[in-house]
C-alpha cells in the first residue's frame, strides 16, 4: 500500500513544528509504522492530517478525543514510545 515515495510523504508530514510531536511521531514511523496492519497505517496517515495543537493536547491528555480509530492510534503511539 505505501510504496516508497508515499512512505516518504508520511515520514515528511511527521515533522511537525513542535518539539514534543516530533519525538513522538518520527521514531514510531521509523520503527512501528511498517508492524502495522494496512487499515491501521491509513489511521495514522489521517492522523497527521489533524493540526498540531489539537494532536499535541490529545497525546497530552489536556483533551479527549472523540474519534474512536484515532484515540486508539494515540494511545499506541505513546505505548511504543513508552517501551
């Protein structure tokens, strides 16, 4: 499904322009995003669409989030970045 260019992208759209998102996003696609399932990658590719103070007030629990598939990629994310 994601071919190298569009790994690439991904990978791309990880930087964000904060600090904390950043240590959270690009070592998961380094070393989880491939041990996905293809409906779960597409979760997280969506998940990236989604603005910087929203994403980082929902890994930091200062909000809840109401989409089901993207408040389980959350708490993935920040399972494997805990390990």
């Amino acid at each position: 499904m994601f071919d190298k260019q569009r790994l690439g992208r991904l990978k791309w759209a990880c930087r964000r322009g904060m600090l904390e998102l950043d240590v959270l996003f690009m070592p998961f696609v380094e070393s989880g995003f491939e041990q996905l399932d293809e409906e779960h990658q597409l979760i997280f590719e969506r998940l990236l669409t989604f603005d910087d103070p929203d994403l980082y007030a929902w890994f930091m629990g200062h909000l809840a989030c109401h989409d089901a598939e993207i408040k389980s990629m959350i708490e993935h994310i920040l399972q494997r970045v805990k390990v």
